[in-house]
C-alpha cells in the first residue's frame, strides 16, 4: 500500500468517526424532551377535574355553563345549562352523580346519573354535536339545569361541587359558554339600524 492511500483510508475512517458522533449527538438532544404538542390542552369550551381517585375515580371533562347572553349579564331568574361528560375510570365499580351545587344558582338534574363500571356519562348536547352519545357502550344521558339566583357573565369562572356516591365530591371553576348562535342585540338597537338611526 502505498502512502496516498494510507492517507485516504486514514481520511474515510476519520469522516465516518464524525459522522457517527454527530448522529449521537443529534439524537441525544431530543432524548427526554416533550414536544409542545403534549403539553397543549384540547380545543373544548370547559375545564375538567378529576373527582377521587386517578384510576378509578370520576373524570369530568369539557365541563362548562351554557347561558346565552345578550346584555351586560345573564339574569338572576334565568335558566342555563351545564354540560360536561363524566367518565368512571373504575373498571370493576359503578358510581353515581348525587349532586350538583353552587352559590350561583339551584341546579337540578333529570335522568338516571349512574355511571357503569368503565361507563360514561353525557350531561347536556355540547354545541355542535348532533345527538347526545346515547349509542355509545355504556353511556347515560341526563340534563343539568341551573336556575340563576346570582347574575353571571362571559369571562368569569364560577364554582361548582360535583357530588358523586363513590367518589366523593370535587370543586372546579365553570367558564361560560354564549353557544354557538350568534348574540342578539338589544331590540332599541336593532330597531334603530332598521331605520337608519331616526324615529
């Protein structure tokens, strides 16, 4: 062997030494990272929790009120509606929703709130669904209504204790859902734009 080739296999073996390190490095960098997809929350209206135990208590989810608004604030006096999902991550042991309260309003709910080993409980239609998951394996449906005896507005969480046979109870904070039809105006506004802002 004579001495450029020497060099050039020494070369080649010395690229392919780089070469290697770099792809170590490259892929240690992203060992243990989270992605920021991960960490997102999901596009949905409410909030959730978690009531009792994470494996087999009740996960509520996508909870928020429904009370279209069309002044300042919704009315003491005036219905809305709560809708969540609740999940009974118990396998083996049903559970059931005993009560709902809050210093907003008397809420009253109508319907079979037992929940199936691994079951699901469908409160409300969410905006933009069709039918309620009655086809679903396993599911429930019921309504929960609110009957303000405080006024509320959009923005602005509010609290309520979700009561369960099992699981105990839990408190989160509620947001407001105005719902998928568009805000009314006031009848003095709309007559006024009618004619052109005159009498």
């Amino acid at each position: 062997m004579n001495r450029f080739e020497s060099r050039s296999s020494a070369v080649t073996a010395s690229l392919a030494v780089c070469g290697l390190a770099l792809v170590t490095a490259l892929s240690g960098c992203s060992a243990g990272q989270l992605t920021q997809t991960s960490i997102q929350e999901p596009a949905v209206n409410g909030t959730g929790v978690i009531v009792g135990d994470t494996y087999s208590g009740v996960a509520l989810r996508n909870i928020h009120l429904r009370a279209p608004q069309t002044s300042d604030y919704v009315k003491p006096g005036q219905p809305a509606e709560l809708i969540f999902v609740a999940v009974n991550e118990s396998p083996k042991d049903k559970d059931k929703l005993v009560s709902i309260t809050s210093p907003v309003g008397t809420v009253s709910v109508a319907g079979d709130a037992t929940i199936a080993p691994g079951g699901v409980l469908v409160v409300g239609t969410p905006d933009g669904q069709q039918s309620p998951l009655d086809a679903t394996e396993a599911a429930n449906t019921v309504q929960a209504k609110v009957t303000l005896t405080q006024p509320i507005s959009n923005g602005i969480t509010y609290p309520f204790t979700f009561t369960f046979e099992r699981s105990g109870a839990a408190e989160v904070s509620v947001p407001i859902s105005a719902g998928a039809a568009p805000r009314r105006e006031a009848p003095a506004a709309v007559e006024a734009s009618d004619t052109g802002g005159h009498p």
